[in-house]
C-alpha cells in the first residue's frame, strides 16, 4: 500500500489508504474521538475508537504517525474527507509539549519567543504558507525571466573589496586575509552582461548596518537583474514591471491555497506603473502633505514613502509607484546620470504600498566613465581592477535593479515586521536558531 497525501485523498473513497504526517490534533470524546494528521499537503481527520488511540497513549501533539484507514467522504472534515476503520503507528514519538501551540488559527507567542523556536514553529499552517508563497516568487521570477532569455548565474559571496565602497561591510578572516561578504552581486552580474547579455540571481546578500527596524535585517535573499542594449533606466523599469506581474501571476495561479489561508489582498498594480521624479515627489509632498523636510534633501525618508504611497493609490488605483532620479550623490559611482540634468541619476526606487521594494537603474559602461567617476568620489582604484577590466574590453548600455524578496512577502501579506517573512532571520540581536 503506497502513500497518499492529503490533497489526493479524495481520489480513493472507498478505498483503503495509507496517510503519513505528524500529529496535528486529537479530540478525545469518548467512543467516538477524532485524530488530525498533517502532511505537507494539508490536513486529514481519522475518526478512531480509544482501542485505536492505545499505540498514541501519553504522546504529544507532532509524534510522526502513520495511519491506515478507508476514506469516506465527510463535507465537515478538513479537506472533505475522514478515515474509517484505523490502524495507528508511531513512527517518531514526542513526548514532550512544543512551547507554543501549533494548531490554533493564528500562533500565539511574542516575536521574540516565536523566533527563538522557528524551528518548530515553522510548521503552523499560516506560518508555512507564508514560507510557501516565498518560494513562490523565487519560482515566479525566475520564470518571467527565463521566458525572456535570461540566464541565471551565482556569483561568489567572498569578495575582495566593498561593492559600493561602503563601510557597512562584513569582515572575514580568508586564509589570513580580510574579505568581506558581498552586499550584493553588482559588479558579478554587470561583468556577466558581457558574456550572456541577460543575467539573473537569487541569492543572499549581507549589510553590517546598525540598525534594528521592523524592515531591515542583514542577511536577506536578494533577487537580482541585470541586462544590456538598454535606453536608459525607463527599459529597466519597464522590465521590473513585468516581472512583478510575472511574479504576481504565478502566485495567484498556483498558490491560491496559502493566499487564501492568510487573506492576501492582491496588489493593485496599474499599467504603467505611475512614475515621480524625485523633485516631482518631494514637491508633492510639500504642496499636498504639508511636508516640511523633503525639499532639496537626497532622499525619502519612510514617512515620506508612505504618503507617496498613499497618493499613488487614490490617484492612480495602483499599489505600486516608481521614483526616479536621485542625486548622484546619494547613489552609487557606478550609476549613470542623467545626461540632462548630470546632479540627477538614471535611477529609481519602487515604493510597493509605501515601502521602498526594489532599487535600480542604469550603470555606466564605457571605462574612461568609471575611472573618472571613482577618481571623483576619492577611491583607490586597485580593489576594482578585475571589476573595470570587464568595461576595457567593450559592455553595452545597461541596467538592472534587486528586489528584497522578504520586504516583498512583507508587504504583500501586511505583516508588522520583515523577520515573520524571513526563514531564520539575522539581524544585530539574533544569529541563531
């Protein structure tokens, strides 16, 4: 007899089965009592007798199980179906408590105490759905890309200097020698422009920056773009857009199950994506907010996001907004600036509910531009010999930008802090579990 799981469940009435999971609940009534396993597809009740409970006697809630028994259809059930008739075996037993219940609607523990045992409390279904819609804008965005001929790469994580010259970098000890892990794959992914055109990543991504906010942590997945024969940061912004729909698709068609177990309020998303520049933004703040601190400033502070967002969403019915053109002075060397207005950049920020989401733009690809643009901000030249060497030997116009995978799982689903839409998240405070 081979395993069902319980989502094929209803394809055997009648029929004999064999189901396999942990103990989710039971229900002792009597003669008559209900045991709940879970498998990684849901839920499936067996209606047992107490004689039927004697191999469970004394053990606790996630004991491995198996349980043979005939399916019957049962519209109360979880799924729509029960098992009659039940042979029960334990597989792995458990007898001590797990430190917080997992078979309540919604988990109840503090953020800290749900975080020191995430790896029990994973398994809640609510918090395995959001762990599963994660993955599935991983899938989605890879799959909008592959469709459109981009190839994936993984880029080293060790690296010899800072990507963006920063301090807000983590030193390693390499064989004697001080690296530092990536804080993004920027110049790996710009380099491979030269080779494939149309290069993709998913990967972690490490910022030693001293904070501890409700949506910053750092380490966090990285989902990262880059392409060439562009325009300007208009064809990169372009290209976000349909990603994000991409991803936004292939959620709706393949996890409806989780989206619905959590309530999730599909984004808005207009087309276009309505776009400010960043004076344009900071104007409107001020003549429509009252804001008084954004004018000249080099960037948006969270408030400021916020009510963008805000207008975005009564003005134009979209969840999404692009701001574009920051000072070249709060961007990175490699930016490209706008060949207008040279103090602005080629670049832009998507605000996802009021909330910054993704940050791109076009680079500079000719290598006189990068020396003269690293001379300018004071760098030594040295750590980005092999990095220029690319840009010595011919690259296209070119862009991308790098979307926070957790940020995006935050907002998509509201919750209050990106460490609940982070598998074990490392922040100043926490590097275990």
């Amino acid at each position: 007899m081979n395993r069902i799981l319980a989502a094929q469940i209803g394809a055997h009435v009648g029929e004999r089965v064999r189901v396999q999971g942990w103990l989710h609940a039971l229900r002792k009534m009597g003669e008559v009592n209900f045991l709940v396993v879970r498998d990684r597809t849901g839920l499936i009740q067996a209606v047992t007798s107490l004689a039927d409970l004697a191999p469970i006697e004394g053990l606790q809630v996630e004991t491995v199980l198996q349980v043979e028994g005939r399916v019957v259809e049962a519209p109360a059930a979880p799924g729509g179906y029960e098992l009659y008739d039940n042979t029960v075996t334990v597989i792995s037993p458990v007898t001590e408590p797990p430190p917080f219940s997992l078979n309540k609607n919604r988990i109840r523990a503090s953020q800290p105490a749900f975080l020191d045992h995430a790896v029990i409390g994973h398994r809640h279904l609510q918090q395995r759905a959001i762990l599963r819609l994660a993955s599935g804008v991983m899938q989605g965005f890879r799959a909008t890309l592959n469709a459109r001929d981009f190839t994936e790469i993984q880029t080293p994580k060790l690296v010899a200097s800072a990507t963006e010259s920063g301090a807000n970098v983590f030193a390693v000890d390499y064989f004697g020698q001080p690296v530092y892990l990536a804080q993004s794959p920027q110049f790996y992914k710009q380099i491979m422009v030269g080779v494939f055109e149309r290069v993709y990543e998913v990967g972690p991504v490490f910022r030693a920056e001293p904070h501890s906010t409700r949506r910053h942590i750092n380490e966090y997945v990285s989902l990262d773009v880059e392409f060439g024969f562009i325009d300007d940061h208009f064809t990169v912004m372009a290209l976000l857009s349909e990603v994000v729909r991409g991803i936004l698709s292939h959620l709706g068609t393949h996890f409806q199950a989780e989206l619905a177990l959590l309530a999730v309020e599909m984004p808005r998303l207009a087309d276009p994506i309505p776009h400010l520049h960043i004076t344009e933004a900071q104007q409107l703040l001020t003549d429509s907010y009252g804001v008084t601190d954004a004018l000249g400033e080099p960037d948006l502070t969270p408030e400021h996001e916020r009510l963008l967002g805000q207008w975005a969403l009564e003005m134009h019915g979209s969840d999404y907004l692009f701001v574009t053109g920051y000072p070249m002075a709060k961007r990175p060397f490699y930016t490209h600036p706008d060949p207008a207005r040279p103090q602005y950049s080629n670049s832009f920020d998507l605000l996802f509910r009021g909330t910054e989401l993704v940050t791109g733009g076009q680079r500079l690809h000719r290598y006189d531009d990068y020396l003269a643009a690293a001379r300018a901000r004071g760098y030594d030249l040295a750590p980005f010999e092999t990095y220029f060497e690319a840009f010595k030997h011919g690259m296209p116009p070119h862009g991308g930008f790098a979307i926070g995978m957790e940020r995006f799982i935050m907002q998509l689903l509201g919750l209050d802090n990106i460490r609940l839409a982070t598998l074990f998240p490392r922040d100043m405070m926490r590097v275990t579990p």
